[in-house]
C-alpha cells in the first residue's frame, strides 16, 4: 500500500509548483491536449489526402506515357506504309517513255 501512495503522489508533487489551481491546470491542459490531437490529426488528414494526389498523378502520367509511346509506334507504322505505297504509286519517268499532259480542271 506504501507503494501505491507513493506513485498515485508523485504526480500531484509535480504540480506543486504551479500557482493555480488544480482545477484550473486540469482545464488548461485538456483544452491543451485537444487543440494538439485537433492539429495532429487535420495534418495526418492532409498528407494522407496528398499521398493519394501523388498516387493519382503518377498513374495518369505512366497512362498518358503508354499512350504517347503506342502514338510513337503507330506513326511508324504508318510512316513505313506511306514510303511503301509512295514507291509503288510514284514510279519515276521511264527515258523516252510516254509523256502525260496534266488534267484539266473542269
């Protein structure tokens, strides 16, 4: 039982300094305690809601990367098919060979 008085008092000693009321103190701290779990957790809120934001942009930037990238290949694609069918289409002139007029336009 010595024990037990001795750590339910050693808080009270510590407050012994204080000049105000107990009362008064137990009110300060709790509104205190409160304002700091208030602060705490508003900015455990706030980098939780920036860690999605930076979730989210680095999904969007690996989609529109992927998307750029297919582009890149497509045009390719499309430029080797325009060559291809550029030399087939555009023969060059034979020597002596059969001159064309021009179409009139009508």
């Amino acid at each position: 039982m010595d024990v037990m008085g001795s750590v339910l008092k050693a808080p009270v000693d510590e407050f012994e300094n204080y000049t105000s009321p107990m009362r008064v103190l137990a009110r300060f701290f709790k509104k205190s305690r409160d304002a700091w779990k208030t602060k705490c957790m508003e900015a455990k809120r706030q980098m939780k809601g920036l860690k999605n934001q930076i979730y989210q942009l680095k999904k969007s930037r690996q989609n529109w990367k992927e998307q750029a990238q297919a582009q890149v290949k497509e045009l390719e694609i499309l430029q080797a098919e325009f060559e291809q069918f550029k030399a087939k289409v555009i023969e060059p002139p034979m020597p002596g060979g059969v001159k064309t007029r021009p179409l009139r336009a009508r």
